[in-house]
C-alpha cells in the first residue's frame, strides 16, 4: 500500500491536508482534513478501467460555493431537526434555520465546515487516517464539549470502513453519517438512474411537506420504496407515489434496516460492472438521489444535474430526539457514542 501527503489548499490562513490512498489491489482513495471530505474513489471497472466512483472537487473554491455536502461527515446530527430546535431534561435549545423553519446537517458552520486534526497509520495491509474534532459547548446551539474522532480505514480488501467516536461532558444530541455521493458509471458518465439498489428493509419513515420525519412507519410492500429484490432509481423518479413526488421526484428518505453487518445495502450499476457492498451497525440508512442537485456548476468538468450521484447515510433516525419507538440521538454526559459503517468495492 501507498500514501501520498499533500497540501489540498487553505482555508482562513490554514492549510487543508490531502491524503491519497493506494492499495495492492487497485482501488485508490482521497480525502481532506476539510470536512473529512472524500474527494475521490478510484476502483476499476470490469475491463479494468480506474476510474472514479465519487462526486467532488479540486478546489477549495469549489467546495465552498458549491458543494451540497460532498463527501463529509455530517455532523452534529445527519438530517433535518424540525424546528431547528429540541428539547433534553426541560431545557429547550435553538438551532439555525438553514432549510426553511428546519436544522439540516447540523447548520451551516457544522462538521462539513471544520479543518480537523489529521494524522495517518501505515500498516501491513491498511492505512488509518484519524481525523479529531472538538466542537465547543454551544457551537451551532447544541450542548457539551463534544470531542469527535473519525477513522478512515482503508485496506487490501479494497474495503473502506468509516469509525466514528464521540463523548460529550453534557448531555446533547449526536447522529453523524458520511455524505458521499456515489456514481458507479466512472468518472461521471452517466447519471445513478440505472444504478440498481437492494435492501434489506420492510419500511421507511413517512416525511411531512417540510421533509421531516413523522415518525410514521410505511410498509415498502408494493410500493417503489421495495428494494429488497433490487430495484433500479428511476422507478422511483418517475413514480407518481406522493412521497417520491415530495422530495422532487426520487428518494431522500429513512429506511429502517431489517439486518446489521450482513450486506444489508447493495448498489450496483450493470454496464461498468461495479458493486458497493455496505455493512453498519447503524438501524437506518437514508437514501438521497440527487433530486436538488443544481446545474450552475460543473464537477470535473461534468455538468451538475439532478441524480448525478445518491448518498447512502447510514445513521439513526433523523429527528427522533425523543421519540419512544426509535434510537434516540441523546447521548449522555461522558458516555461514549460508537458506530461502524464498511464499503465494500467489488465487480459483479
């Protein structure tokens, strides 16, 4: 395996570092201690092309004005809070409003917008790359010192897993996910609605017309939310179901997880012959498949559009702070908050 060290660009007079991972096995990924963004995935198609799987950029430019979430970790919460703000132990506290009346990813100034502390492991056959982050009490709103780590761990498997750690010495809320936007074709030629998805759920959380969760359970049973034979995302853009229809033709919507660490999530795309495997503990993953995208900004030279890319965030329910039939996102003083997400790279 290989690391290449670099300097991405700068930001408020400090240096954004870059990390280039090559294995044996010829996958290759890149990543930024901005954000802990994950600007590249090169994998190699069924005719052995290495190509990259990935929406990002190379600019620092290009990442503040235009980047909807490429790539980071989300944090403090994945999702919309309704109302930007919640309530723990009485005490009810206010978030920004950055999605209409609504908290989405955390706020504007969250984790996606944070240099982290960086640092590297090379071993045998894996490479670690630590990012820490300690978002003071009161940042975005949110209570307690909360000291973040991610590792990125990337190995001969071509296999990327995602560990995340937090502790807090107040009691606060803490969901994070990793936002990449996935598109097997290579190098952006076609968009994800031929991609096929499979997974292992029986229901997804109904959203309300500002996109937030209700908490309703719906059974995907006969509707285009079925993914659990393998479906193909345009089914769901086209579809007349009024939940696709809500979030602009397509999907950005919870599905609760009926297996954990058993390939549960699977997408494909048959033509490049490329497969990501992915296996978490988290309950749910949220499908998003590019519905807002916007088209004034070109991404390597491809024009941005809609479903150019779908996000697979694995997470606890967004929004449901305190709600008795799901996960809650209250971590509590000086409790430790853990999660593991892996990628598999794979052909068919």
């Amino acid at each position: 395996m290989e690391v290449i060290e670099g300097v991405f660009g700068s930001l408020n007079g400090r240096n954004v570092k870059s990390y280039t991972i090559k294995t044996d096995n010829g996958m290759e990924l890149t990543c930024i201690d901005y954000g802990c963004i994950i600007t590249k995935i090169n994998v190699r198609d069924r005719e052995g092309n290495l190509e990259n799987i990935v929406l990002g950029f190379d600019t620092m430019d290009e990442y503040i004005n235009y980047s909807p979430y490429f790539g980071c970790i989300i944090g403090r919460t994945a999702g919309r809070t309704e109302n930007a703000s919640f309530e723990l132990d009485g005490v009810s506290y206010e978030l920004p409003k950055n999605d209409g009346i609504n908290n989405l990813h955390g706020g504007p100034h969250g984790f996606h917008n944070a240099i982290w502390d960086s640092s590297i492991e090379i071993q045998e056959n894996e490479i670690n790359i630590t990012f820490s982050y300690t978002s003071p009490d009161g940042e975005e709103g949110f209570p307690g010192n909360l000291q973040v780590t991610v590792i990125y761990t990337i190995n001969n498997a071509n296999e990327l897993i995602i560990s995340y750690r937090a502790k807090s010495d107040k009691k606060t809320i803490v969901n994070l996910t990793n936002h990449s936007y996935f598109n097997l074709s290579g190098n952006l030629k076609r968009t994800v609605l031929h991609h096929e998805l499979m997974l292992k759920s029986d229901g997804f959380l109904e959203l309300d017309s500002s996109l937030i969760p209700t908490g309703k359970v719906l059974p995907v049973e006969g509707t285009v939310f079925d993914f659990r034979k393998g479906r193909q995302i345009w089914q769901g853009v086209e579809s007349e179901h009024p939940q696709t229809k809500l979030v602009g033709g397509g999907y950005d919507h919870p599905f609760l997880l009926n297996a954990n660490n058993q390939k549960e999530i699977t997408l494909l795309d048959r033509e490049s012959g490329r497969k990501i495997e992915i296996e978490t503990d988290e309950p749910c993953v949220v499908l998003y498949t590019g519905n807002m995208l916007e088209d004034h900004y070109e991404i390597r030279g491809t024009q941005s559009q809609k479903h150019l890319g779908l996000c697979l965030e694995t997470q606890k329910p967004p929004n449901m702070i305190n709600h008795p039939n799901f996960p809650s996102s209250v971590l509590e003083a000086n409790q430790v908050y853990r999660t593991k997400t892996k990628y598999s790279f794979t052909l068919i």
